[in-house]
C-alpha cells in the first residue's frame, strides 16, 4: 500500500509524525511528501513552504517508522517516480 501527503497547509509536525505512524499501522509501506501549491488564487493558499531540510528529515522519520519507501521534497507528487520505489523498494528523499 502507499500513501501520499501534501505539506503546506497547516499542519503541525506532530499530526505529521503521527499521521505516518497511523499510515504504517494499517499497512502502508510507500509514502511520497510533497509541497501543496495552490493551483490559483481561489484555492485554498498555502500557509507554509517547507524547506527541503525539512522534507530530508521527514523521509528519515518515515524511513526510522518503517516505510520501505519514501520519495519527499517540494515537487513530489503522488505518484512521483512510483515505478522505481515499487521495482527497488526504495525511495528518493532528495529530489527537485
């Protein structure tokens, strides 16, 4: 199973750690973190920029939780190299 997160919205590091810790409990083994970026001014704003050494430690914490997988930066999206981290059953926590 995996699972994706958009960062960015307001959410606090704790509901994040707990959030992967709750994915994991029920199975989840891939995860990607990514930036949510509002697609235009009448959607909902973005409230924070993540930096990307934020989104290193992220993929640390996931991969220290047990994620087999985990693809984290400002443009990861959902599916962001997905063929890869299902083929090796890794992820990629430094990316573009």
């Amino acid at each position: 199973m995996k699972s994706g997160l958009m960062l960015g919205l307001g959410e606090t590091k704790k509901e994040i750690i707990q959030t992967l810790k709750d994915l994991k409990l029920v199975g989840c083994m891939y995860l990607t973190l990514g930036q949510y970026l509002a697609p235009s001014e009448k959607h909902f704003p973005v409230v924070r920029f993540v930096p990307p050494e934020e989104f290193d430690e992220l993929a640390e914490t996931a991969r220290l939780i047990g994620f087999s997988g985990v693809a984290a930066g400002p443009l990861v999206r959902s599916s962001y190299r997905a063929d890869q981290m299902f083929e090796t059953g890794q992820g990629m926590s430094k990316v573009a």
